[in-house]
C-alpha cells in the first residue's frame, strides 16, 4: 500500500507539554504519532497511516472513506 496515493486528512499540531508535533488522521479514530519537526511527524503519520489501514483489514473492520475538501463558491 502507498499511503501517498491515500487522500486522508492530516492534522498536524505543536504540543508544547509533550515538545512534539502531533499529527493525526481525523477519519480514522485512534490514528495518532508524533515527531521532534514537522516533518518527521508527517513521515511518521504515513507509517500510522498504513498501520491502522493494515490492522483493521485483518479484523475485517470497515475502513472510512477519506474527507473530501469542499472550497466555498466566490
């Protein structure tokens, strides 16, 4: 699997207690990782990414569609 070619959402946020970035996929509840930069959280959210996809498939749990953008009319 290519989690490049998946089109979820990525929520990435500077959590000043933990000193890290924390990036989650709002479609898939529970898929969360961190990183030191924004960067790394980005890379690590792909490996969470392809994780939760993976682990749910093999419990044969439904795997949310992705959020699609809607851009308002102007």
């Amino acid at each position: 699997m290519n989690v490049d070619d998946l089109h979820y959402s990525i929520l990435i946020q500077w959590s000043e207690e933990d000193q890290v970035y924390l990036a989650t996929v709002p479609e898939l509840s529970g898929c969360i990782t961190h990183g030191k930069t924004y960067k790394k959280a980005l890379k690590q959210v792909k490996y969470a990414m392809e994780g939760w996809i993976e682990a749910n498939q093999a419990i044969g749990q439904p795997i949310p569609a992705p959020r699609l953008a809607v851009l308002p009319d102007l």
